[in-house]
C-alpha cells in the first residue's frame, strides 16, 4: 500500500484545485494502490487519449475496504445524529464550492456536454444536503400497546457495512444518492465506481475526507468489477448493497445476494415510452421530447425510447420533432454541445444495429442514422419514424440518440402497447385532458410518470421502477429504508 501524492495530468492543470484529481483508491482514510501496484488506463471518449492509470484493486483490497468500514461502524453510527448531518451538510457546501473542477473532471472521463456536468453536481450534491436533514431526524415511533403495563417502540437502526456499485452516465449523481441515504442512516460504505469514470467518484473521495468523515466510514474502490464486487457479494459483514446498472448485471447479484441475504436496492434499465395524445400542446410535447430521448447523448435510464403519437398529429410531430433534431449540436462535450460522444465502441455499435434491424422491418429513416464526422464514438441524432412493434429498438434499452417513433388509434391500444416490456422506470404522457392524464397514470405500470414535462427526478422524490426496472427506492425519506432493520422493543418497567 502507498500514499498517494496527486498529480494531475497537463490537459487538467486547469483545476482550481488539482488535488481532486486523484488516481489511487481511498481505503481506511488513505490513498492506496493496492497489494498488486496495478493500474487502468482511462480515456477521454471525446477523443481517445488517456486521461490517466488508476490503481487496480481486487478481491483481497476490496475484503480489507470491509474490515475498515466494519472497524468503524460502531463510531460512525454511534455518532449524535446531528454529528454525521454536520459532515454530509459540508460535504454539500464543498460539491458547490469545488463545482466548476468537479464537472470538469466529469466532461473529460464520461463525455457528457460541460453544462450537463456542471447541472450533476448540482444534482449530486443537493443528495447530501437532504439526507443531512434527514439524518436529524432518525424515526423512533410510538405503537399503542396491545399488552397491559408495557410500552412499545419501533426503532430503526443502520444495518451495517453498505456496498455501493455506481454506473458511468452519471459518476457523481449515483454515488451521492446512495452514500448520502447510507451515511445519514448510520452505515458505512464501500463504493465502486465504474472503471471507464473513477475520477468523479475519487474526487468525492478527497472532498470527504475534508468533510470530516471519519477513516474508514467511505472507501472507494477502483479495479475489476468481477473481483470487488464478488466479493462483496460473498462477504457477511457487506449487510446491504445499492446499485445502478444493467438488468442483466442486476439479475446476477439478486442471485449472489442470496447466500448472505443482503438487503438489496437494484435500480436498473429502461424503456421508456413517451406517449402523445391529439390534445397535447405540440410545441411542448416536441421541446420535452427532445429533452426525454437526447438528454445525456441519450444515455440514460430515463431516456424515452418509444415514441408512440397519436394518428392526428403524428405527420406533424414527426416534421416537428425531426427539424428540431437536425438542429442539435455534435461536438466534445467541453464544447458545450447538445450531444457528446457516445461511451464506447459498443455503445456506437448498438445503435447501428438497432437502425439496421428498424430499417429492414419497414421503418423510415427521418434523420441521421449513421457514425458522426467528429469522431469514431460520436452519433448522429437520429429519428426514425414508423417503428414495427417486432423491431428490436421497439423491445430493447438503447442508450444512444435514437428516437423510434411510431402511431396510434386508441387510448387503450397504447396504454396496452406501453406497458408490453418488462421494464418499468418512467413513462412520458402529454395531453391536456385531466381525466386521460389520470387514467394513464393509473393506468401506466411504471414506477414514475411525467406529465407535460421531462424533468421529475431530484433528492425528495423516491427514484425507481417496477418489473424488472429494479427493487427499492432511491431518494427521499424512502432511500433510507434499505439501510436500516427495524428493532421493535416491548418494555415492562417492574
């Protein structure tokens, strides 16, 4: 194990503080490489350069992140509740204060446009200054007796060590979500961020530790995710384990959790239908469709990938909605463009074979549809119009800047075609008929609905889906569940 001395690379000697660029894991309130010295490399998408060698830990590390967070949970949940809201409402007011190097960091390790980062960390932090709050106020209830002479109590109490596995859309936002509810309920974290975007969670790692958390409360833990995470799934003292991701690496963990009954929260994938009826202000529905499918390059969980539109207005949505594709714009996301580059090749790959497949069934190609000039991980904008129901982007999560689009007769034909998906994460309804926008709501088996609008999520509401979309809630008073037991105490005072 070494201690690391930061140094941050010359396309960041731009920071304002160069120490948030950090490259080895934060374990027991040190900087560590690791017992095997190895590293990653991790690149720009924008333009394929290494922004840096971070240190790659395995399964021993990841034990020895268990034994620190262990060693320290008595302290940390033993603290007045006050105490860890003091650290985590600090640890906001740092995001905020170091929050033009944080997003920069962002840009350059995940791609997405300067002012999307910039809005995550905003996003991120607003985590932390909840479940500061919220850590005030630990939830003791009162349960009239049904015994004679005894009283009783139901008391929530912090389960223990939480592992925390985080995605690359969003390094920082993910993160904060889960370790402000985690922190604030009294556990302590071992936390792995995806290998293609460590540095946004390293840096959080730094910003922390200047927070006042105590050694050992929050690790991070950068290598193979086969290995750190394993054996976090096969480690008894891991009581609780959080993490964002594909349903198919959700499955897997549901299955691994089993051994050690782990609490489990498994926010997963997406398909989200975005549903137009012939009453719908037009202008809006096309200004918040943009926003539902090319937010984040397209990205996103909560990325609307079907578009049904009712058969009235559904040439002139189509007309509509591809000008205003056309007008987005391509480019490194430290240029502030509409659309950054995609992750990695097989992200760019999927969304070629998903248009071919669309193509070939019938579909109409509106706009784009192929690789962008800028650069080998940049996509088109892309729409395509008339989508069969059998075309695999009409039954797959696309995570790119792919819109399908496609007509309907009835209220109850898209109700039906809505819901024909085993995810259930969001759902996108525009009409101005209030007793429609009830019974679709209603009617819609996802975990979230917007209504008119795009934006819905942030740290007071609870995040997450149904069906395979995942298990639990993020966010809200409602994240803190998954992090405590309940402890119910009858007592007799003779």
């Amino acid at each position: 194990m070494t201690q690391h001395t930061t140094c941050a690379p010359a396309g960041f000697s731009n920071l304002n503080c160069p120490a948030l660029w950090r490259e080895l894991s934060y374990v027991d309130g040190a900087w560590q490489a690791g017992v095997s010295n190895e590293v990653f490399a991790v690149t720009d998408p924008a333009n394929g350069q290494t922004l840096g060698q971070v240190a790659k830990l395995g399964a021993q590390d990841a034990r020895e992140a268990v034994s620190a967070a262990q060693a320290t949970f008595a302290q940390w949940s033993g603290l007045l509740p006050q105490e860890r809201s003091h650290i985590l409402r600090r640890w906001y007011e740092l995001m905020l204060e170091h929050k033009e190097d944080l997003a920069q960091i962002m840009t350059a390790e995940q791609g997405k446009p300067i002012s999307e980062s910039r809005g995550e960390i905003d996003y991120a932090a607003a985590f932390y200054e909840f479940y500061a709050e919220e850590a005030r106020r630990p939830n003791i209830e009162g349960v009239t007796s049904h015994l004679p002479d005894a009283e009783v109590e139901v008391w929530r109490e912090p389960v223990g060590v939480a592992a925390l596995v985080t995605p690359w859309n969003f390094p920082s936002a993910m993160l904060t979500r889960k370790a402000g509810a985690a922190l604030a309920a009294g556990c302590t974290v071992v936390a792995h961020p995806s290998a293609e975007t460590p540095f946004s969670a390293l840096a959080l790692a730094e910003l922390g530790e200047r927070a006042g958390l105590p050694k050992g409360v929050f690790n991070v833990v950068t290598g193979d995710a086969a290995e750190i995470v394993g054996a976090w799934m096969n480690d008894n003292r891991v009581r609780a384990v959080s993490f964002t991701g594909s349903t198919e690496i959700g499955r897997l963990l549901y299955s691994q959790g089993a051994d050690t009954i782990k609490r489990l929260v498994l926010e997963l994938g997406g398909h989200a239908p975005f549903i137009m009826f012939d009453d719908a202000d037009m202008e809006r529905a096309v200004e918040e469709g943009i926003k539902a499918k090319f937010a984040t390059s397209g990205q996103d969980c909560l990325g609307a990938n079907r578009f049904f539109i009712a058969k009235g207005c559904y040439d002139t949505f189509c007309a509509e909605f591809t000008k205003a594709t056309q007008a987005l714009r391509v480019g490194a996301g430290i240029d502030d463009p509409d659309i950054g580059p995609l992750m990695n090749e097989n992200a760019v790959a999927k969304q070629e074979e998903q248009i071919r497949d669309a193509l070939d069934k019938g579909a109409r190609l509106l706009c784009g549809g192929k690789r962008h000039e800028k650069g080998l991980l940049f996509f088109e904008p892309t729409v395509l119009a008339d989508v069969p129901a059998d075309a695999r982007i009409m039954t797959e999560e696309t995570f790119g800047p792919v819109a399908a689009i496609a007509p309907f007769d009835t209220e109850e034909e898209v109700i039906a075609r809505a819901n024909d998906t085993e995810y259930g994460l969001v759902a996108y309804v525009h009409s101005q008929d209030p007793r429609r926008i009830y019974r679709a709501s209603r009617a819609l088996q996802f975990g979230m609905v917007a209504v008119n609008r795009t934006k819905v999520t942030g740290a007071p509401i609870p995040f997450g889906g149904v069906k395979q979309s995942g298990l639990g809630r993020e966010g809200s008073r409602l994240g803190l569940e998954a992090f405590t037991d309940v402890k119910y105490v009858c007592r007799d005072w003779a």
